[in-house]
C-alpha cells in the first residue's frame, strides 16, 4: 500500500520517512566510509529503498551529499542557538550546567554519525568543513559580544581568538568522543559528561565571571621616552673634558 506522497519503499515506508531513512543511512555510511567510498546502491540498501528512489528523492549523490551537509549545518546551528541566551551564561556563571547538557545530549544521542562526518571532514580539508567552522566562529564571537555587554564574559584583548580556543575545546571533546570515553572510562557527550562539565567550569571561571576591573594600561614594547636629554646633546657641564697629551707624546708625534 503505498505510503504518504504517492510513493513507498521496499518496505512499505511512507514517501517522507523513506526520504528520512535515506538521509540517515547516508549520513551514517558518509561518516564510516567517507563519501567517495559509498555507493547509491550501498545508500538504498542500508535505507532499505531502492536505488531509484534515492534518486527520486535527492537527484544525484552530489544532491544526497548536500543534503546531509545541510543536515549537519542544522544540527550545530542548533545547538548554538539553543545555548546562546543571556540564561545559559547565567546558568554557567553560577555553576550550573544542566541547560546545556541537556541541549548537547539531546543533539548528539549516543551512536550519533554528525561527529565522526564532521571529524573526516575537517581532516581531509573538505572546503564544507572550512565554512561550517567560519560560520559557527562569526556567531559564537557574536553571542560572547553579547554576554560581555551583559557582564557576564570577559572576551579577553582578541574575541575571535578567545571564541577560536573555547571552540577549540569543545570540538575536540565531541569530535573524539569515541575516543575520549575510552581514555577517560565514560562519553564526555553522554554518561561522562557531568565529570567533564565539573572541571570544564572551573576551568572556563577566568573567563565566565565577567570582565576584569579596569587597569593600567599594558607597558609599551619600546622603552619610554626619556626626559633628560641625549648623550649626543649634553651640555658642556656634563661633558669629559679632552685629555691632554703629555710632552713625551707630543715629541714622537711626526
């Protein structure tokens, strides 16, 4: 019996949750093998659809593939924005890291593939990789902004370096997870993540309590200008007199 949409899948799925399966399974077998070692036919079969209805749905493999990058580019968007009120640094000034936890359980469930995609491609310089970083930097330097304006963030003398080493951090908790939990014993992004937040806020305190009080400005690199004057212009006072020569001298003096 066909399914919503007029379509059906191999088995018997509506036209909307086959597209879905579609995008999961290639999203999945992308992350493991990388996309130029995977197949429609492999997509159809993981999805449980045929080839033909892949196609239907997406065009091409270049079409499927930007779907799962639109996918994944939703996923972070997400997940920013969920965590970009001025309630989250309030909860994390105060020691609290519930909202956010929640948040980034919810978005990376255990088995999630958006890690494991974004690591492979980040590591083999995928130009997608290049602007999903862009972007999501622009808008964390934007929500610090924000913050700092309502003292709850030092940005420190460059945001967009201090946004680029709390990214830094984050990513490198997600994009490792795997291998994180075997290290640390438990997922930093699941059942770990209660131990990791405890230490993450004392580290991040230095920059989550608000702006510093204002202090002297920082010391030039070049020394400052002196008020005496030059060597080369001191007056005669302070001159060394010309040493005299003695007769002897004078007399071996052609």
């Amino acid at each position: 019996m066909p399914g919503r949409g007029g379509s059906s899948g191999a088995s018997g799925r509506g036209d909307l949750t086959a597209r879905a399966a579609i995008l999961d399974a290639a999203l999945r077998l992308f992350a493991e093998r990388g996309e130029d070692a995977t197949s429609v036919r492999a997509i159809a079969e993981a999805a449980e659809v045929s080839p033909a209805l892949v196609l239907h749905h997406f065009g091409s493999k270049a079409g499927l593939r930007e779907a799962v990058v639109d996918r994944v580019r939703q996923v972070m968007d997400d997940v920013l924005e969920e965590t970009s009120g001025i309630e989250t640094a309030a909860e994390v000034t105060g020691g609290e890291w519930d909202g956010i936890g929640e948040t980034i359980a919810r978005a990376f469930p255990a088995g999630s593939p958006v890690p494991a995609y974004l690591r492979r491609l980040l590591l083999t310089g995928d130009p997608v990789a290049t602007e999903l970083l862009r972007r999501q930097h622009a808008r964390t330097v934007e929500i610090f902004e924000h913050w700092h304006r309502a003292g709850l963030m030092d940005l420190g003398p460059d945001p967009a370096v201090r946004a680029a080493l709390l990214m830094s951090a984050d990513y490198g908790l997600l994009l490792m997870r795997e291998q994180w939990a075997q290290v640390l014993g438990a997922d930093p992004v699941g059942e770990g993540m209660e131990r990791v937040a405890e230490d993450a806020l004392r580290i991040y305190a230095s920059v989550w309590n608000g702006p510093p009080e204002a202090s002297a400005p920082p010391e030039s690199s070049s020394p400052p200008e002196s008020s005496s004057p030059p060597e080369s212009a001191a007056s005669p006072a302070t001159t060394a007199p010309p040493q005299r020569t003695s007769p002897t001298e004078r007399e071996d003096t052609p």
